[in-house]
C-alpha cells in the first residue's frame, strides 16, 4: 500500500515565505508585552519612592512641630495607613510586571516562590488578593477618620461588611489556588510519565 504525500497546508496562493514571514512576525508580538512590563514597574518604582519620601516628610514635620497630642497622634495614624495604600497598589504593579515578564518573555525569571506564575490564572488571583487587601487597608483609613461622627451601630455594620467580603475572598482564592496548583501537578507528573506511560496519582491536597 503506498502512502500519499502529506497535503500542503498552506492556504492557496499564499506563498510560503509570506506565510512563514507573517507567522514569525505573529509569534515575535509577545514582546510588545515589554511596553506594559516596563510601564508596570516604572509606576511601582515611582510609587515605592515616593511614598517613602513621604514618610520622611511626614516623620520630620512631626518631630519638628514638636507637639504631642492624642489629635496629632490620630492625624499620623490616618497619614500612615492611607500611605500603606500607596506601598500596596506599588506592590499590585510590581506583581503584575513580574507575572507579565513570566508570562510573555522569560519564564525562568529568579523570583521567589510565591512571585512564580505559571499562567495567568494565577497572576489573577495574586493582584485579587492584594487587591482585597489594599481595600481592607482603605477601608481601615476611612474607618479611623469616621468612627467619631458615626453611630456604633452604622460602623459595626460597615466594619462587619467589610470583614464578610474580605473573608469570602480569602476563602475563595485558596480554593481556587488549591484546583490551579493541583492541575499544575497533575501536569508536572503527567510530563515526568512520559507517553504512554501511567502516571502515578497526583498528591492530595
């Protein structure tokens, strides 16, 4: 029985070297992904420095007022968690440059553990989380500045909200960690296998 040629398949009348041309040019497109590697890092960076200038500032008018008072105390606690903002959606970015430059360009990037990303299911969930937590911290700046002017019952309320949603988030994300890294297992076991072969049992979690 003779074989037949394998069919050509490249579409009609386009020439090969175009299709080879345009496909290269297609693949080569991930690097645009540097543009937002390098936007998402200058931001981050920005926001690190400035906010640490801003410490600074904020420290040395302190000392130099020198005035000590339960209001002034107040003022710098708001100060300092509103700043905690700034340091958290820097850390946002910095995440997302990480992920982005994992994703697109380099995957053996030396990062540490919880900074690997396999995928972008998993870069979601880490900008979620301290997304989740920048909103706690926001919460908490909002919280300290009307605890005075609101009922007991209204900030209980708020506050218990607040706690609710950022517990549902903790409890989903670690669920959906949990399945993203136990298919990332079954992966890795499946690939160590080889084909053909029966894969072990990936490990319970």
């Amino acid at each position: 029985m003779v074989e037949e040629p394998a069919s050509e398949t490249t579409a009609p009348g386009v020439p090969e070297e175009t299709r080879g041309w345009f496909l290269g040019a297609f693949a080569s497109s991930r690097f645009f992904a540097a543009f937002a590697v390098l936007g998402a890092f200058l931001s981050s960076a920005a926001l690190y420095i400035y906010g640490t200038f801003v410490v600074v500032a904020t420290i040395w008018e302190t000392i130099t007022r020198r005035e000590v008072s339960i209001d002034g105390a107040k003022l710098l606690q708001v100060a300092f968690v509103e700043l905690t903002d700034v340091f958290l959606l820097g850390t946002v970015l910095a995440i997302v440059a990480s992920g982005l430059y994992q994703l697109f360009l380099d995957p053996n990037l030396p990062v540490p553990n919880w900074l690997r990303i396999d995928d972008l299911d998993q870069l979601t969930m880490k900008v979620m989380e301290v997304v989740g937590l920048l909103l706690g911290v926001t919460f908490l700046a909002f919280a300290v500045e009307i605890r005075l002017q609101a009922s007991v019952l209204e900030f209980g309320l708020a506050t218990a909200a607040v706690i609710f949603a950022l517990c549902a988030l903790l409890l989903v994300s670690h669920r959906v960690r949990g399945d993203i890294e136990l298919h990332h297992d079954v992966q890795r076991v499946g690939a160590k296998s080889g084909p053909g072969g029966n894969p072990p049992e990936p490990p319970r979690r």
